[in-house]
C-alpha cells in the first residue's frame, strides 16, 4: 500500500511539473507572439506617422504650458515682493522722520510703529526683523530673535552698500527675502537694517493647483490629438494602401499598368513600377522570341538531315559519288548544328553574371596580325585583300581567346559579306585611354533601318545567304557582349551597297 501511495504521490507531481512546463510554455509563446506584434507595429509607416503627429502636438503643448506656469508663479512672487518693498521703504522713512531706532530707550514711544510693523507682517504672512547699527535685533515680529545679534552677510551688504531692491527666493522653502535700510533723520547716514521674509506657500500652492488642472487639460487634449493623429495617419496612408492592393492585384497574375496619382510619392512608385513591367514584358518577349530562333534553328539542320536520309532510303541502290554527295551534306548540317550549340553555351557563358575575364596585358598589335593570317586563306579564295594599318603600337589589359574572337568574327563578316575582289582594311589606333580597332569593308552593307538590329541574337540582314555562308545570327551579339565584358563599345556605320564600319573602342587598362 505505501509503495502505491508513493507511485500515486509521486504521479501527482510529475502531473502537475508537466502542467506548469506547459503554462511556462504558454507565456513563452504569447510573450514572443507579442514581442513580434510589437516589432511588425514599428515597422509600419503609419504607425511612426501617428507617433510622429502625437508628438508634435504633446511636445510643445507641454513645453509651453509648464513654461507659461513657472514665467507667471515668478512674476506674481515678484510682484508680491515689490508691495512689500514698497511698504518696507514707506515704513523706513517713517522710522527716520520719527528716530524709531533712537526711542527704544523711553517706554511708549514706538508702540504706534510697532503696531504698524506687526500689521505689515501680518498682511503679507511675512516676518520683519530691525537690527541698529550695533547688529542687534530691537524688534522681531515673531519674537524669537529679539535683543539677539545679527551679523549676516545680507545685514553686513546692506549696512555697507545700503541695497534695498534685491531680494533672494527660496523655492525649497517656500519664501523670498530682502533687506530695506534705516536712515537718520537727516537721511545720509545708516542706522539700521529691516529684513523682510515673506511667504509664497499661498502662490505656490495656488499654481500647483494651475498645473493639476493643465495637466488634466493637456491630458484631454493628447486623447484628442491621438484620435485626430490616427485618422490623419490613416488619410496619409490611404494612397499607399491603395498602392499595395494595386501591387497585389499584380502580384496575382493581372500585369496590367497602375495608376495612384493620390499623392506625388505614389505617383512616382507607379511610374517605376510600370517602367519595371515594361522591362520584364519586354524582357519576356524577347526570351520567348529567343526560345523560338533557338527551337527554329536548332530543327533546320535536323530537317535538313532527315530529308537527306530520307532520300538516301527512298533511292534504294544509288550510285556511290550521290551517296558521298549526300554524306558530304548531312555532314555540313552536323558542322552547322555543332557552331549553333557552341555559339549559344557561349552567350550564356557571357550573359551570367559572374562572367570572368582572364586578363592580360597582350600586344593588340601582334594579336591582329595573328588573326588576319588565319583568314588569309578564306579570303583569298574570293579574291579579297586584307590590310592591316598599326598607326601605333599598343598593348592593353584584355582576354587574348575572347578578344581574338571578337576580331575574327568581325573579319569573317566583313569577308562573307564583300564583293568578289574586294577589301578589308583593318587599322589600329590608340589615345591616352583607349584603344581603337577600326574594321572597313566594300561589302555589300547594311540597310539604315536594320543597322540597330544587328546585334540581337538569330538577327540576319539577309537570311540566305547567311544559311548558305553558315552563319547562326549569334555572332556579331556574342561580339558586343564581349567588348562590354571589357568596358568598351562598338559602333556600325553603313551605306548600303557599297560596304560597312565597324569601330571598337576598348579601354587600355581594365578596371574590374
């Protein structure tokens, strides 16, 4: 029985450790789901617009007002201290035309102005002291401090320089005080001193009760202006709530144009964002367009190829010179195949981002040269005549393969695209920049409305005839990506019929 007792004693505790775990658990999750609230809250634009709007109302309303109190509670001591000054320097006058500080000794003589002092210090809730010129206390209002001594350093100030307009302000205390001075009859020598102390616990008191009730008011009025603040915000906002729904709706599938001409900010974002569709439409357009010339080029030379051996099984036994001839052509689609798929891993190889130069500082001098003899033969062949014209030597920071590419595929249009028996000028030149390699060929040019064409990718001017000369349209785009790989341009100029330009500018030192 015991050892069921302590299965159930100790049962009842772990239930109630996973009970407590679990509340812990609760907390923790509600604290964090909080936290994560509160985050998101301060993340929102209308959240720091109502803040802003709050405080800029609460600030200098409260500024203002304890600012407004504290100026008027000195002023209204000052002006309590300034009656009482007055009345203190009517009482010194009083007290030299009637030798007050000389009648103490004959009994009877000062009751009329002791009467008079203890009214004055009553009216004002204040205390008067009169010390003689021997810094004694001959009269006290409170009584405590009478035929007492006082030397202090407002007594000794006053009997010295005869002040009687400064006064002292102990807010801790609650009273101001000042020193007034007793003249003799003939009104040129000091015979005493009356210090004045008088309360401002009623002034103080008073104004404190002010600032419960501005406090209340200012109270009232931060519920106002965060009323009026969150639906100011909400009015700021409702142009760019407007906005995200706009951009939502896009986000769903309808990539149409927005227009949120609300406010200045907003219109500016749709602009962006319909210039930002423009771009990806066209963006899109374009790689549909290339995945068709990819699909069509790519299939002509299947086509090509299955019609030939189509035919070759049609024929039956054909003689071995007509198979040779058709082999001879499969063949050639092949080779054509193969430089479509090399020239397209090659432009994506270019278009990537993380495309990598190998540079090197090369003599383009000697690298031309280079080219232009493995092109000798092609052109011979047509009666072609290349030049090459080195203004000066130049070396610069390029990729020698990529950049010997770039002239070969220029020089290889400008030879399958001229006249039988016509040139190509190739020249060099260079400034303190750049480099410049000038192509000039008497072809057959480019007519001005494609000119801007040429560099798009399965663009030909004249499609035959660069089928028959075993062109894929990739060449020339592969060029420019090239030279912008470099940070240089190139530039076409055409009369069509009588031949075309190519300048290519290169910078002679590249900066990655």
């Amino acid at each position: 029985m015991q050892f069921l007792k302590k299965v159930q004693s100790d049962k009842g505790l772990n239930l109630k450790n996973i009970e407590m775990e679990s509340f812990r658990t609760r907390i923790a999750y509600h604290l964090s789901h909080l936290r994560e609230s509160l985050s998101d809250s301060l993340k929102s634009v209308r959240v720091w617009f109502f803040l802003l709007i709050v405080l800029m109302a609460w600030i200098p309303c409260t500024v203002m007002t304890a600012y407004v109190i504290d100026q008027t509670e000195k002023e209204q001591i000052k002006r309590q201290v300034e009656e009482l000054q007055y009345q203190g320097l009517a009482l010194s006058r009083q007290m030299s035309r009637t030798a007050y500080l000389g009648n103490f000794d004959t009994p009877g003589m000062n009751i009329g102005m002791n009467a008079e002092i203890s009214l004055l210090s009553d009216l004002y809730d204040g205390r008067i002291m009169v010390i003689n010129d021997s810094f004694q206390v001959v009269q006290d209002t409170y009584n405590t401090d009478t035929n007492k001594y006082n030397i202090s350093q407002k007594v000794l100030s006053c009997f010295r320089n005869g002040e009687k307009n400064n006064y002292e302000y102990f807010a801790d205390r609650q009273y101001a005080e000042f020193t007034i001075p007793i003249y003799d009859q003939s009104l040129k020598q000091i015979r005493g001193v009356m210090v004045f102390s008088t309360s401002t616990r009623n002034i103080e008191v008073l104004f404190d009760a002010q600032r419960r009730q501005y406090q209340i008011l200012e109270l009232i009025i931060c519920i106002v202006i965060a009323f009026l603040g969150f639906g100011l915000s909400g009015i700021l906002m409702r142009p760019f709530n407007k906005l995200t729904n706009e951009l939502n709706r896009a986000n769903q599938g309808d990539m149409e144009p927005i227009s949120v001409d609300d406010c200045m900010e907003t219109a500016r974002m749709s602009a962006v964002y319909n210039e930002s569709l423009l771009r990806l439409k066209h963006l899109d357009e374009s790689r549909q367009e290339f995945v068709s010339n990819v699909s069509h080029e790519l299939k002509t030379p299947i086509t090509s190829i299955r019609i030939l051996a189509d035919t070759l099984i049609a024929m039956g036994e054909a003689p071995v010179e007509l198979y040779q001839e058709f082999m001879t052509d499969i063949s050639e689609e092949i080779d054509r195949e193969s430089r479509i798929i090399d020239d397209l891993l090659e432009m994506v190889r270019l278009d990537r981002n993380n495309a990598v130069l190998q540079v090197e500082r090369v003599n383009i001098n000697e690298l031309l040269e280079s080219v232009l003899k493995r092109l000798t033969g092609a052109a011979d062949l047509r009666n072609i005549s290349i030049t090459l014209e080195s203004i000066r030597s130049v070396s610069a920071d390029v990729d020698e393969l990529k950049f010997s590419r770039v002239i070969s595929n220029l020089v290889e249009n400008a030879i399958k695209y001229n006249k039988d028996g016509g040139s190509v000028n190739v020249s060099l030149n260079a400034d303190q920049t750049y480099f410049y390699v000038k192509i000039v060929d008497t072809g057959v040019g480019i007519p001005e409305d494609e000119i801007g064409k040429i560099f798009e990718r399965f663009y030909r001017v004249d499609k035959a005839r660069s089928r028959e000369t075993g062109g894929t349209g990739l060449g020339l785009s592969i060029c420019k990506n090239i030279i912008q790989l470099h940070h240089g341009v190139i530039r076409v100029s055409s009369d069509y019929g009588e031949g075309s330009t190519f300048v290519v500018r290169i910078p002679l030192i590249y900066i990655p």
